[in-house]
C-alpha cells in the first residue's frame, strides 16, 4: 500500500535525519602525521582519495549515502599496515565533485571503474556500506577482471526501510533528505584535519553546503536503491556480509534475502550494532575482514 506524502515525510526524516544524529556514533581519531588525500580524476569529475599501505591487493572502502571517506578511519588504520588502500568520496558526496552527468548506479560504477583503472593496479576487494555497498557489489558484476573479493556491510539494493528506491521521492522528501546530509556532520564530520590533510589541489569551494545539498538531492533522485535486488545472486566473488542486528534502515532480513541470495557468501550478525558497524565497532568489523581476507589474499 501506498504511504500518503505526509508519512513518506516522516519516514524520510525518521531515516535519513534521526538515525545519524541520533543511532550513529563518529570514533574520532588523532595521528602523529595526518594522512595526505589525494584530488582523482574519476570519469567526468574528480573526487578525494585516500592511497596508503601496500601490496599486491587493493582494497577499495565505498561509504554510504551522504558520508564520506571518514567513516572508514578505524578500517584504513588496521588493514592499512598490511594491505594498499584505495578510499574515496564518492562522486557528489564529502569533498569529491558533483559531476555533470548523472547519478545513476551505472554512471557511478562507470566512474569508480575509471578511477581504478588510472590509479590502481592488480586486484581489488571492494568494501562498500550502504549505498557504498550496492556501488561496490554492481561493480564486481561489471568488472570481474579487477573485482576479485566484497566485502558488503548493511548494503543497499535490495530497497530501504522506508521506501526510497522503491517509489519516487517527493521535492519535498528529496529537499529534507538534502538537508539530512548537513545535519549528519555534527557526528559524521567530512574532514578531520588531524587524520586526514585535504588535496592541495582541491577547489575552495569543495564540500561547500550549497553543493552539497544540490548533490544530495540529485542522488536521490538518480540512484536505484533496489537495482540489484534480482541481480545478487550473479555475483560469483567470495563474499563477506555484515550487518547490524538492529539496523532499522535496511532491516536484516534483507541481509538474510542477499547471503542467500550470493553463492559464496557468508553472513555476520552483529547483534547491537545500528546501520554503521564498521563505525560503531570497527574492532569487530576487522577482525571479520581479516579472517575474510587471509585464506584468499595473503597481505
């Protein structure tokens, strides 16, 4: 059944507004040298790129909607020390460009395929949250030469709680949601100078609230949340998924849907975590990687 536009609203709000302000916890790091990100060109655009560690393995972290490369400082601090880190913004979201074109799953894989291939080499482990996740997810069934290993945690594309994917979103539901992304960095900030030095090369007026906005709005109402709902089950990787057993964004039970879904694939539960696991407890969530990791890509 339908929801009527004043519950679609609130549901809205409820998920892209309350959860993070109120659910979602931001670890705040301090190091000795800051890393020092890089401005990448990514098909149509550039974005803002995180390369340390090294080996013969890269892994390619992909944040959720409205977040930034951030999220990921408590996983490019461990695996870091023993395997090459490929972390980005996404097009449109942090610090990285709003792209001309548009921001459709297709469009997104196409420019995080292009970003690879410039300035990674080898293969690659694509770890991606949420939208991150579907991005990630999409692009090992696009490019299976370099995608050799996902690791999906809370995962979009298979649909939302609260309808966004599966019905159009209203200007008045796109604009709120817009507005979520600002509120969000009171506890999930887009920089973070003492762990991470901007591009020197990076406009001024990256990250500035008007673009921000803009982007936020454009993403959702360019990208299919449920895209790969009949699609998962192509995906032939071997395949880590985590999920938290309270995520009330993306229920578990989508989770279920998907590990079922994936050959191999093997799903971890983590009971009292919300949508953000690998933010809320990064120790757990590494470890996993870790044991994921060993028997396929030795560091």
């Amino acid at each position: 059944m339908r929801l009527s536009v004043r519950s679609r609203l609130w549901w809205a709000g409820a998920g892209l507004l309350a959860i993070p302000l109120l659910l979602l916890v931001d670890r705040r790091m301090h190091r000795l040298q800051p890393y020092q990100a890089e401005w990448l060109t990514a098909g149509d655009g550039h974005v803002r790129a995180l390369r340390t560690g090294a080996g013969d393995t890269t892994l390619l972290l992909l944040h959720g909607y409205g977040e930034s490369l951030l999220a990921f400082r408590g996983e490019v601090e461990a695996l870091g020390p023993r395997y090459a880190i490929l972390a980005i913004d996404l097009p449109g979201s942090g610090l990285s460009e709003n792209p001309r074109g548009s921001h459709s799953l297709d469009s997104t894989v196409a420019r995080v395929g292009d970003l690879i291939d410039h300035w990674s080499h080898g293969p690659i482990v694509a770890i991606g949250h949420s939208m991150g996740g579907e991005v990630a997810a999409a692009l090992a069934l696009a490019r299976p030469d370099r995608v050799v290993g996902l690791v999906l945690i809370s995962t979009a594309g298979y649909g939302l709680n609260f309808g966004i994917g599966t019905e159009p979103l209203s200007t008045s539901e796109r604009e709120l949601a817009s507005w979520s992304v600002k509120a969000r960095e009171l506890l999930v900030p887009i920089e973070a100078p003492d762990w991470l030095r901007d591009p020197p090369d990076m406009p001024d007026n990256a990250g500035s609230d008007s673009i921000a906005r803009i982007a936020a709005a454009e993403i959702l109402r360019d990208f299919d949340f449920t895209a790969l709902k009949d699609r998962f089950h192509e995906i032939r990787q071997p395949t880590l998924i985590i999920w938290g057993g309270l995520d009330p964004l993306i229920p578990l039970g989508v989770g279920r849907e998907i590990a079922a879904a994936i050959p191999h694939s093997r799903l971890v539960v983590l009971g009292n975590s919300w949508h953000r696991p690998h933010v809320e407890q990064p120790e757990r969530v590494v470890q996993e990687i870790q044991e994921f990791l060993t028997p396929h890509w030795k560091p």
